[in-house]
C-alpha cells in the first residue's frame, strides 16, 4: 500500500466513535425488526381471522370488529418498542455531535475532508476518498431528518404535531428507504474494500485501529 493511501485509509478510531458505531448499527437493525415484524407477522387485517379463530377454538365468539382490536394491540406494541428504539437513535444522533466536538483535530470528518483535498491524489483515489467521506455526511443528514420527523411522530398528542402528522409520517416511511439503501452500499463497500487493496476496515472499527472507509 502506497504512502498515500496509509495516510488516508489507516486512521485511529476513537472509542467514543467505534462504541457510537455499533450502538447505531444495533438500534438500527432493532429499528428495521420492528418494521418488518409490522407488516408481516403483526398485521393487523392478517390476525383478525385468527383471532376469531383462537376464541372459537376456546367455545367463545368475537366480531371482526373485536377481533381487529386484540389484534391492534400487537401492533400498538410493536409501535411502542420502535418508538423507544427511535429515542434510542436520537440520543445517537446528538452523541455523535459531541464527538465530532471532542475527538481530535485528525479525527473529524470535517478535517479528513480537507486533508484529502489538499493531497496531491489521482483523481480516482481521491474521488473513492471524498465520495466515502461526503456519503456519510449526507447519512448525518438523513440522520437528523429521521430523527426529527420521529419526534414528531412520537409525540403526536401535541396539537401542533397532530396537524402535520400525516405528511410527516409519509416522509418518515420515504427516508427508511434511503436508510435501507444507504446501508445496503455500505455494507457492500466494506466487503469490496476488504477483499481489495482497503482490508482492516472492520478490524479497524472494533479495535480503534487500521483502515476506515
């Protein structure tokens, strides 16, 4: 591996970013469950018949509209834990500003983005660099945009949340979208890099040493 390319790809990883991580890479994928478990196996409309089932089986009888309401509630659970797992990526959110704040001068992605521009890179390398770089500029970005518009989800029984609660949740389930691409690249890029010339990348991000993409 060239001189250049140590000096941008074997960076030291601060503790309080691989922890911020993997805690984001957990509630993430927590996030994503939930989802999934909505509309699929917790489906309201696809439990009520068994439901009915269930109660006749037991010598009672239910109506469909009964029945939807015991089946609601493994939805209204299922949204109950997602809703905590989205405080949980909030307080994410902001511990990754204060990191940005405390880590050191070489460590800030504001600072490898300078640092790169001001390498003297062919042009591939240094658009692999920047495009890495600025991807995840624009995922803090979806970051906050999700977290925000989870608030507001969340605390909908504020009068002025109500009235914005539907075109808000329209653009809350659009971003899960660009997380799930987001997160689809990444994880593509991380084995490309680490079956090329860029290994270490995830070895880098458990011990705090060695290449980051």
């Amino acid at each position: 591996m060239s001189t250049v390319q140590t000096s941008l790809f074997n960076h030291h990883n601060p503790a309080i970013i691989r922890i911020w991580h993997w805690l984001t890479v957990l509630f993430f994928f927590a996030s994503i469950s939930t989802v999934l478990l909505h509309s699929t196996l917790f489906e309201t409309r696809d439990n009520i018949g068994m439901v009915q089932e269930q109660v006749a089986e037991k010598g009672g009888t239910i109506n469909a509209e009964q029945a939807k309401a015991v089946a609601h509630e493994f939805s209204d659970k299922l949204w109950m834990a997602h809703k905590f797992i989205g405080f949980g990526i909030v307080f994410l959110f902001l511990w990754r500003i204060v990191a940005e704040v405390v880590v050191s001068k070489e460590s800030k992605l504001s600072s490898k983005i300078k640092f790169a521009l001001k390498l003297p890179l062919s042009n591939e390398e240094r658009k692999h660099y920047l495009l890495v770089k600025y991807s995840y500029s624009i995922f803090y970005l979806l970051l906050f945009l999700m977290s925000v518009t989870g608030l507001i989800l969340a605390f909908e029984e504020v009068e002025l949340f109500d009235k914005i609660h539907r075109p808000v949740k329209q653009f809350h389930g659009f971003l899960q979208y660009t997380f799930y691409l987001f997160i689809g690249l990444h994880l593509v890029g991380v084995v490309k890099a680490e079956l090329t010339k860029y290994a270490g990348i995830v070895s880098g991000m458990i011990h705090g040493k060695g290449n980051i993409s």
